[in-house]
C-alpha cells in the first residue's frame, strides 16, 4: 500500500468517489467538495490517498488549525484492510516533518470500531462531547440521527504506553441491543457502546435514537463533569475516570 500526498484535480475527483460510495450522501450534502480539497492542498493543508495495486482505497482531508495543529476532517477507507492505520501513520509523518504536534479530529461515540482504533490503538484521547456537531447529515450512514460527536487529540510527540484498562463501575450496558443506564459511582467508570450502531439504525431506529440520548447522558454528562477517558476496553467501553 501506497500513501501520497494529492495535488491535483483528477485525483480529488477520485477522493469524491470514493467518499460518495462510503456514505452515499444525498448529492447536495458531500462530506467534502472537489474544490474544498483543492483550496486546503493550495494553502498548506493535508489532502492524501492511500492506493493499493493502483486503485484509490481510502483519502483523509485535513486543514491547519490553531494552537499548532492539524484539524483531520474527513477520512475514508475500504474497511478490513489496514487503510486507516496507513493513512494516520503517514498523516503523522507528514505532520512531524512541520512541525506540528497535534491533530485533532471528531467521531461518533457509538461507532466502537472508531473508538477503539481511536482511543487504543493509536492513542488519540476525547476532550469534548458536542451535541448535534454537524447538525442533520444526509446520507446513508447517519441519517436519522442527530450528530453527537467526540472531539480527539492525538499528541503526535507523546509515546503510545500499552496497558490494561482500569477496571470501573459501569454505567451504561446493553442488553438486547438497548442502552440500560445503572447507578454508577466510583473514580473508575465503564461506558458501554452498541455493537454495531450503523445496521442497529438501519434496522431499529428507535434503538438507534435511544443510544444516541443514552451515550449523550451518560457519557456527554460525565465529561461535562471533568471525568476524563482514558482509555477503551476490547469488549467496547469507555473508561472514564472521575474528575
């Protein structure tokens, strides 16, 4: 697998595609336009793709933020591949050789998958829970929903310590595919997430809607408080220490 830096228009076009046959998004409502990509390229921003045989499997879009730092604003991949994990490493290069130590980004708190590779594997930690980040979002994957999201920091200069989480109380859990929110108190606590919120929307939007007030509740509340995460366990939860 191959990662570079795009430049040109063909290939932004190429990145449009790809996103659109991800999120299928209603065509007035792309996560990112052609000349968006051209004008964040144009002023010093992080526009790349990653290829596999010559084919275009996955692009992530960034743009030079304050406090020394990327804000990585779109990224899309072929799943099951390694996709992702080779676009942040290269977006981290790419990063490093500027001088830049921070790359922020945003993701829905109910997609475990995310969170896990977020939160565990590369070490990037949630400082804020935002209701309603996007507003409406019209495509396949979110629509129905409000946009809850988790803004991350990925401090590119910190060492990535591999440890076991803490163990906690928890707080929200699923049973039958539904959140149940428990009495929880403690210095440690453990936050649920379903198991696959994208076909549980699709399938149950009733469900969806309410993981979506329960995760805002629980975990928005907790950070709310000054709990901070701290990590996330293989079996899907927050780990959320008290503030």
């Amino acid at each position: 697998m191959t990662v570079r830096e795009l430049h040109e228009i063909g290939e932004f076009a190429d990145v449009r595609r790809l996103f659109d046959a991800i999120w299928r998004p209603d065509p007035a409502n792309p996560p990112v336009t052609v000349e968006l990509m051209r004008v964040f390229s144009h002023a010093g921003g992080y526009v790349a793709g990653a290829y596999e045989d010559g084919e275009l499997v996955g692009a992530c879009v960034g743009l030079l933020a304050s406090g020394n730092s990327l804000h990585s604003h779109v990224t899309g991949a072929v799943p099951g591949r390694g996709v992702g994990h080779a676009l942040k490493s290269h977006q981290r290069r790419w990063c490093l050789e500027r001088g830049i130590d921070r790359v922020t980004w945003t993701y829905d708190p109910l997609v475990r998958r995310n969170a896990y590779f977020n939160i565990a594997k590369l070490g990037a930690r949630p400082f804020e829970y935002v209701e309603n980040f996007y507003g409406r979002m019209a495509d396949a994957i979110n629509e129905g929903d409000e946009s809850d999201r988790l803004v991350v920091e990925w401090l590119l200069k910190e060492e990535v310590v591999a440890r076991r989480p803490d163990e906690g109380v928890a707080a929200l859990v699923e049973v039958g595919g539904r959140p149940v929110r428990e009495p929880a108190h403690g210095p440690v606590v453990l936050v649920g997430t379903p198991a696959d919120i994208e076909t549980l929307r699709r399938g149950d939007p009733g469900a969806g809607r309410a993981w979506r007030h329960a995760m805002r509740e629980v975990l928005g509340g907790l950070m709310a408080g000054g709990g901070q995460v701290t990590g996330f366990t293989k079996k899907g939860d927050y780990v959320v220490s008290a503030g």
